[in-house]
C-alpha cells in the first residue's frame, strides 16, 4: 500500500500477520525520511548568457548555506530534472556547468 509520512525522521517498519492482534517491529528493514529539496535553494546566477560548449563557471547564489554533498546540474528544462542526475559539487556555492547544445537552460 501506500504510506504518507507525516514528519522526517526514522521509521520502522510494523506487521501484523494475518489473523493476528499485534504488531511487530520488522528488524531487518527500516526508512528514514528526509526534506525535500527546496526549489528556492538557488537565488541566482552570476551569468545568464554563455557560450556553447565552452567551460564557463556559473557562481550560484544560495538562500541559505549550501550543504556539504549538495550537487547539481545544467538542464535545458525543469522537467528534465526527474530524469537527469546532478553530478556537479556545488557545495562551496559554485560549480562548472556545460551547455552541450544552443537553448534556455535552468540551474
């Protein structure tokens, strides 16, 4: 079935077994839920034009502290943001970003 988590934090997993009137703590298996990324995290760029193909760092400007870990990456459009993987630090604010092709790309 489907679970809706309330808050963050550790979850155990519980059974009750058909027929049965108690619930068990399953130990081989746990969650922890954790925030969503905020899709304000990032306020701004210090370009909005580069050129194509060409190594151009991109300084982003956070709304608060980047995290150690935080990675991102150049798409041409938000919704490739579900299939594209960040692989770039940006954990120290900037990071190097390549356009691979001419088009509107979000950071």
């Amino acid at each position: 079935g489907d679970f809706t988590l309330g808050s963050t934090g550790a979850y155990d997993l519980c059974l009750r077994a058909s027929g049965g009137s108690d619930e068990v703590a399953q130990t081989s298996v746990s969650m922890t839920s954790i925030a969503a990324t905020s899709s304000t995290a990032i306020t701004a760029v210090d370009y909005t034009t580069i050129t194509t193909g060409r190594n151009t760092e991109i300084t982003l400007t956070f709304s608060g502290t980047a995290d150690s870990g935080d990675l991102g990456i150049l798409t041409a459009s938000a919704t490739a943001c579900s299939s594209d993987t960040p692989n770039v630090d940006v954990s120290s604010g900037s990071g190097i970003f390549v356009a691979s092709a001419d088009g509107t790309y979000k950071p």
